[in-house]
C-alpha cells in the first residue's frame, strides 16, 4: 500500500461543486411539466377524523388533486417497519400514509394537494376542512407505558410495541455479593436530528413505461426502491431511486417515509412529475427524532471499584408508528453495547418500546451506543463519587486489557480489538489531567466552578455481517459492493451500492483505489447512490460506509491488481510467479526497469490486442463483501467545564477527543467527523431536546425553539488519535462517522456534574440549560438546609 | 396580481413579473434558476439562504423580491471570478469547511460579510459572526480554520 496516498489529508474531490453552488440537491431538481405536492399534517397529537372536505381545495387555483386516504386504498400500502426484532412480542402498528380514521401525532399525514406551484399547494391546504375529536395523548415513554394511559393502537395492550431482553452472567449474585450499588435514573431526551437539507422528493412516473424514477434525500436509495415495490406494488425493475447530492442525515434519512410514497403515489396517479419539499417546521414535526429513552439504572461494585453487574430498565419512546429501521435501535445497537470498554461480570435489561404520540424515533448519530455509553459512563462517575475515587481509576480498574484479536463480552459480542487503557491513558497525559485536578481542588473562583468530565467508548460499526443481520430480524442484508473499471486512458471508475451525504466517500475511496492500484486519487471517480447505475447495497448509516464499503472496494482493487499481474507477466514475457508489483508498477523481480504501469495494463486490456490466453478483455472486477464481524472503533474523551453557580450558566472551556478508528484514509476527513460528531453530542448535553406539551404539542417546533449549537458557543475540539486496526478488515478500518457523538453528551454531562459536586448536586435532567442547573443547585441548597 | 420587478443576479439583469408574496429566495431558485442559494429553515434561523444584496449580507428568506427590485444579488454561483475560485471558497475547500455542502454556500456568503466588516478577525469574532448560519456536519472548527486563512486576502471585497 502506498503511504503517500492511504493516509493522507488531500482536499476532497467532492467539493468543487459544493462550494461553488453547482452541486444537485432533490429539491433542485426541475422537470418538464413537474408539478408540485404539499401535505395537510394533523394539528392535534391524537384524534378522530370526523369528516374530510377537500371541495373548496381542489377548486383552488392552480390545484391538480387532492387525495385523502379513501383514495389510497388499494394503492398504497402502509410504510413499512423493515426491523422485526425476534423474540420481543413485536407489534406493528400499521403506518399509514394518509392517516385512516384517527391521527398520532402532531404531523402525521391527513391529505395530500397537487398544485401548479408550491405556493398554490400550500394555498389549498388551508382550504381544506377536517373535523377531529380531540382524544387524550401522551408522549413520554414511561407514562405511555403506565397503566390508564391513552391507547394510541386498538390491537395493541398497553401501548407496548415489543419487551426485548439482554442477559448475561448472574446478575442477582452479582448484586448479592456487592459491597456497593449506585441506582440513578437517567432520561435520554427526545432529539431532532436536524440534517440541514430538508427531506424532498421527486417522483416521475411514466404511464408509457410503468416505470417510476424518484429522486430522494435518503441514506439508503436501494432500501427505499425495495420498500417502495413493496408499498406501490411497483416490481423493483421499474423503479429507480436516485439519491442526488443528500444533505446531511444523521440517521433521519434512513426511514422510507409516508410522504415519499405519497409523492409517487400522486405522480403515479397523475402521470406527470411531482416534487414535494418539506418546510423547516414540517421536518421537526414529521421526520423522525433520535433518542427518547427513560433508563433506570443499578450498578453493583466492590467497595475497591470493581463492577459486578448492571441491571436497567429502559422505556423507549417509539412515537406514534415503528419507523424503518427503529426497532433495533434501542435493542440490538443499544443493549448490546453495555459492556462497553469494561469487563462486566453480568448485565441484565429490560427494554420496553412504546407507541406515544410523537414523532417516529429512528436512528439518530450514534443509534442506540450513545445511550449505552451514556448510562454506563455515567454510573462510573456515580460509582467513583459513592467510592471518593478519581472516576479515571475507576475506569481503569474495570478496563479490558488490551487485546489484538477479539475479546468475547457478557453480552456475547466479540469485540475485534482494542486499547482502552493506552486510550484513556492518552488522554489523561494530553490534558495534563493530574494538574487539571490539583487547580480544580483550589477550589472555585468568584463562584466559579470547574468540572472535569470522562467518556470512554466502545461501539459497534460496519454492520454487519449478513447472517447475523438475518438472526436479529433486520430484513435485509448488510454486505456492501464495489465495482471498478479502467477506462483505456487509465482512469478509473468506480460504483458502490454505499450512499454517502456528506462523509467524503468520494475522496476517501479514490485514495483507497489510489493506494493499492497506484492511480492519482483525482483519476478516480465514484458513483454511489443510483439504483439504476451502480451495484445493490444497503446503505450509509452506523458508520458502515468506509468499514464494509471500503473493504468491498480494497478486495476489488486487488482483484485488478491480480489480473493486471498476469497481464504484465505476459507482455514482459515473464512468468506470473516472477512479477513483483509496487506502487502502480509491475515488474519482474530484480529488473524494476522493466515494467509496465496500471496505465499500460489498462490500455492493453481495453484494447485487447495481445492478450494471455485464456484471459477476458477488460480491466474491471467486482466484490460483494459480506463482513465477518463487526468493527469496533473506541476512545476516550474528556470535557473541562466552567458552571457559574449564580446563573447556572455552563461553559464548555476544553474539549479533548481521542478515537480510534483504525488506520486512518484520509486525516483531515477524520477529524471533520470527529469535530461534527463531538458537537452534535455536546448539543444534547447542553441545549438540544424536543419537547412536547401536556398536550402532545411540539413545543420546540422550529429553529427557533430548538437549540442548535453555534459556533460561538464551542470552543476548538482537541483531536487525538492511536491506531488499532480491525484484525477483520482488509484495510484495518473501523469506521469513525458516529464516535465523537457517542462520547461526547457522557463526557460534557460528567464534567458538570463534577464542577456541581461541592454544591451538592447529583443528577440534573438533560439538556443542562441554566435554568435547570440553577434549580438544582437551589434544591440541592434547600435540601442541606 | 403580479408586480414587475427588475433584479440583477451575479451581473445578469432579471425583468419578471412576480406575486408580491414571493420571497427573494424562491425569485432565485424558481425564477431565476439559480439553486446554489439554499432555503434550510422556515424561521430565518438558518443562513442556508444568505445572499449579498449591493454587496451586503442578507438572508434571501427574509426578503421579497420586490425589495430586491433594482437590486444587484451576489449568490454563491457569482463569487468565483471565472474559473478562480474566491478565496473564501479556496479557503473552504482546502480547510475542509464543508462536508454535506447545504450550508456551505449560505456560509461562504455570510463569511463574505463578516471579512468586509471584520477584515482580519480573531477566532471569537468568527465565531460570533457566524452564529446566524447552522452547519450540522463540521461542528464549526473548520469553518473558523477557513475564514480565518482567507483573512487578510481580498476575501472581503466585492
């Protein structure tokens, strides 16, 4: 491998288009006679719909149709919950793209109208008439489980959509014989991912051809053809999903949503293009949120630190229908990360999904191993505090030894390797964590108080193999794919089934191409996100793309390289065994001045003038990789913090990251990810969550209400890195899109409550506003008296 | 009803009649046709849409097209000089500012404006000049990086 190019921080290729305003996104798109789509959304969080009246709608300038769902039926299928998590008593509720009978949520989808324009659809959906009789609502996860809550499905008791287990070791033992168990109750609220791209989709559908083209902002294009086929009774032959320049996800564009399916549906009906947009407002009350979980939690120790067992309970807000992917979220991502970095003798969860009336919860960055982390991280900052020790020795103390290739967990994943101490201990000398501590211990000033906080991770990336995707009741696979082709000049093209919005895919994967076949990286272009033009895959999300992807493509190249060898061989008229091969050259062993470029191999192959025997014309191979295992990328973060302990204000004065990922492609991507994740995971330490009133009104319904970080309230993130490479992967990698948010709520809330530690403050419900910060340390005042 | 109005975008001069409701962003990617300039929020939050309006820094959701009349509108698609990337957008690419691209031209423009007022900032004040546009992928640190290398060049000027 060429280190000059695997490995190095070259400017990304995507962007020229990007920052020059050419680039594509859905809602960019114009087509010849495209009409436009705007949906009628509930305003109530749960009601009867009495009677529709679209009359006055569809006489509107300008408007095309208005359908309600009596004209679906038999049409469109409900969305479908593509994750049917075994042996947990799952219970779907039917999604249905327009609601039938009775709305869920604030947002959910009542009538669509179809205008010449955006503006005269938008126009029309106010002329539309519904009658609703209100029913009481609820959207906290705990209390929609509680016995007399509103029943938001008729078939289904209790609002439960599934009671799914993990278990392992012998908890009641291990909280038998403990000296210490520290219990809190943590609640992981309710976000909005809030990729800057607004959802959209156009929909052309040709009567001519049956056959419908719909470009989406999806992480998955072929998930959604597939999906679609299921909803529109459309064979996947005549469908094709394009996924243009996509803005950002963050796992909200994962699910295929009612609205997309509507928009075929009208374009369907209508035989012409149709473009629907969502508003800013119509994102935070319809596409779906992340988190959401209510955790109570118990971890039994020894009295010198050592972790016996753990034992939780988690009530995890659904909303109102199972999106896509949502039922593994809380569960398999989530449940079996609770080891975490640490030997953990036993663990024993309960976790409970429940229907409430909010929004769909999906996979939101991290998915799942952020509340895992979080909850764990968190109860060895409890458990140090009971045991008046430094939390970065009780970590240490219950860290796994490192180790190179697997290590088995009470949960029965095998981790593929790690160095969580070398980590920590990395970290700790960066900062100068001892003198952190001492100035710290000086006490606070003008009442001022500083807190240092911990997070070390472990999580699980490039999901995964197939065979297990099938056993946890994912319906689908979870290989990638890779083809790549030499033109005669020498340049390459490349096309995966992967989709990337954002991560840089496109530079990254020409260095991979660049650094085994010895090309310029700028000679290497790829295609992804085409259903039409490039090979079946399963999508980008839980940092998959790089770690299956990117093993895919590595496996392809060296099937060129193979090929190519035998293609060398022969024009030098040497044996295969006698080729040797470095960087772009084969040559015969001991004679490097006798060579032939990939270049020359290329020509050579596309021309086919003197070809080996026996050998096919053509320089261009292709891999299905199937995983082995999953990756598991880790690190350790810290956070110092400023509290003012007259305001409550908190300030994020330093931030420290080290992950590990594995060999790192491209440096400087690695740390974008790093900085993203890292922030959007402060965000939800300290300003970001969407609330719901009594009501089931979204309170937090715009940019407005909802806390966004900004760059003026961040300090620069200071970004470390050690290497361990996946013992699996063909190149070592692990994947590194979700890290920085999966440590970073755990580090940022620790450190505030350590800065809140002399004043007698232990748990403080998150996001830690001023106000909610300076009412605990009020209570906590009260309390001492 | 229907108002003409006469606005030039990035040195092209626009005659239309348009519904005085149009906002200047819909008059510039439905109208006009130039997409570069990009709507992320309802609520003027976000600065996906920011233009520079007679060289000023304006969130084109905010603004009807007729007030724009006899306006020139500098987006995104104008600020190269050719094939010669802008300095600020150099700076984006080379800092690795971007990385879904949505924000970034709303970005690059509200940058603009923050080297025309502020020629050579320090970190804070990117900082503070920025907190009008939301990026959702860099977390900002790189943004900072950018601006800060295309101070001191003509990144400010017209």
């Amino acid at each position: 491998m060429s280190t000059r190019i695997f490995g190095s921080g070259i400017r990304r290729r995507e962007d020229p288009r990007l920052i020059t305003g050419s680039a594509t996104y859905t809602d960019d798109l114009t087509l010849p006679r495209m009409v436009h789509a705007a949906m009628l959304r509930s305003p109530h969080a749960h009601a009867r719909i009495t009677a529709i009246d679209t009359s006055k709608a569809a006489a509107a300038p300008g408007v095309i149709a208005v359908y309600t769902h009596a004209d679906t039926e038999g049409g469109l299928q409900p969305a479908p919950c593509a994750w049917l998590l075994p042996d947990s008593d799952l219970k779907i509720a039917s999604y249905h793209c327009l609601a039938k009978d009775v709305v869920r949520f604030a947002g959910d989808i009542v009538a669509v109208v179809v205008a010449e324009s955006r503006y005269q659809a938008e126009d029309a959906l106010e002329l539309i008439d519904v009658g609703y009789e209100p029913l009481p609502a609820v959207t906290d996860p705990e209390a929609a489980a509680a016995e007399g809550a509103p029943k938001l499905h008729d078939e289904i008791d209790g609002n439960q959509a599934f009671h799914w287990k993990v278990a392992g070791g012998d908890v009641d033992a291990a909280f038998a014989g403990a000296d210490v168990v520290v219990k809190d109750r943590i609640v992981q609220q309710r976000l909005i991912p809030n990729a800057m791209e607004p959802r959209a989709a156009l929909a052309s559908f040709v009567g001519a051809t049956g056959e419908l083209t719909v470009w989406n902002t999806t992480q998955n294009p072929h998930i959604v053809r597939f999906l679609t086929s299921l909803v529109l009774g459309l064979s996947e032959d005549k469908i094709r999903v394009i996924a243009p320049e996509v803005g950002g996800g963050f796992g909200s564009k994962i699910a295929a949503y009612p609205a997309d399916f509507l928009t075929m549906f009208c374009s369907r009906k209508l035989n012409r293009p149709v473009k629907w947009t969502e508003t800013r407002s119509e994102n935070y009350q319809s596409t779906t949120h992340g988190r959401d979980h209510v955790q109570h939690v118990e971890l039994a120790a020894k009295n010198d630190g050592t972790v016996l067992g753990l034992r939780c309970t988690v009530h995890a807000g659904m909303g109102a229908y199972l999106s896509t992917a949502a039922p593994g979220i809380p569960t398999i991502l989530h449940g079996l990360m609770l080891s975490g970095v640490y030997t953990l003798p036993a663990v024993h969860e309960d976790v409970y999904g429940v229907y409430t009336n909010g929004v769909p919860v999906e996979a939101y960055r991290g998915a799942g191993r952020p509340e895992a982390t979080f909850m764990l991280e968190r109860m060895m900052d409890v458990l140090a505090a009971r045991l008046d020790m430094d939390p970065a020795d009780v970590r240490r103390k219950n860290m796994i030894p490192k180790f190179d290739d697997g290590h088995e967990v009470v949960t029965t994943l095998k981790y593929d390797s790690g160095d969580y101490p070398g980590a920590l201990d990395k970290v700790l000398s960066h900062a100068d964590y001892a003198g952190l501590r001492a100035k710290q211990k000086a006490g606070p000033a003008n009442g001022t108080y500083t807190g240092l906080g911990l997070a070390t991770y472990v999580e699980i990336c490039g999901l995964g193999p197939s065979q297990v995707a099938g056993a946890i009741g994912f319906q689908g696979g979870l290989w990638e794919s890779a083809i790549v082709r030499f033109h005669p000049s020498g340049k390459v093209h490349v096309f995966i089934g992967a989709s990337p919005h954002g991560q840089g895919e496109e530079t990254t994967f020409a260095q991979i191409v660049g650094s085994e076949l010895g090309v310029d990286p700028q000679d290497v272009k790829v295609f992804h996100g085409d259903t039409d033009n490039t090979p079946m895959g399963w999508g980008t999300y839980g940092s998959r793309t790089t770690a299956v992807g990117g093993a895919a493509l590595a496996l392809t190249a060296r099937k060129i390289r193979d090929k190519a060898k035998v293609i060398a061989a022969h024009l030098l008229e040497a044996a295969v065994e006698d080729m040797d091969y470095e960087d772009g050259k084969f040559f015969v062993k001991g004679a490097p001045d006798q060579s032939k470029t990939i270049g020359d191999i290329a020509l050579m192959a596309n021309v086919a003038w003197n070809m080996p025997e026996g050998v096919e014309a053509g320089l261009e191979a292709s891999t299905f990789y199937d995983p082995p295992n999953f990756t598991f990328p880790f690190g350790a973060h810290l956070a110092v913090v400023e509290v003012d302990a007259e305001t409550g204000a908190v300030a994020l004065k330093r931030y420290v990251a080290l992950d590990d990922c594995g060999p790192q492609i491209n440096p400087v991507i690695v740390e974008g990810q790093v900085h993203g994740g890292v922030v959007q995971g402060v965000g939800q330490a300290l300003w970001e969550e969407a609330v719901y009133d009594e009501g089931g009104q979204l309170v937090t319904g715009s940019m407005l209400d909802y806390a966004l970080p900004r760059a003026d309230l961040l300090p620069d993130i200071e970004v470390l890195s050690t290497v361990t490479p996946s013992p699996h992967h063909p190149l070592g990698v692990k994947g590194i899109g979700e890290a920085g948010t999966i440590a970073s709520t755990a580090a940022v809330y620790n450190a505030v409550m350590d800065a809140l530690r002399p004043l007698g403050v232990t748990s403080v419900r998150m996001p830690l506003t001023p106000e909610r910060v300076w009412q605990a340390i009020q209570d906590a005042r009260q309390a001492k008296g | 009803m229907t108002v003409p109005v006469s606005i030039t975008v990035n040195g092209q001069r626009y005659d239309r009649e348009v519904e005085p409701r149009l906002l200047l962003v819909h008059f510039l990617r439905e109208v006009v046709g130039s997409t570069g300039t990009k709507v992320g929020c309802d609520t003027s939050q976000c600065g996906a849409c920011t233009v520079l309006m007679d060289g000023v820094s304006l969130k084109s959701c905010t603004a009807l097209a007729v007030q724009a009349d006899g306006a020139e509108v500098t987006t995104i698609e104008g600020l190269a000089d050719g094939d010669a990337l802008h300095p600020l957008q150099d700076a984006f690419w080379e800092k690795h500012g971007l990385q879904c691209g949505f924000c970034t031209p709303g970005m690059i423009m509200a940058s603009h404006e923050l080297l025309r007022v502020t020629p050579d900032p320090s970190d804070a004040q990117i900082r503070h000049g920025l907190e009008g546009n939301m990026c959702r992928c860099t977390g900002y640190q790189n943004i900072v990086r950018a601006v800060r290398q295309a101070a001191g060049t003509t990144a400010g000027q017209p």
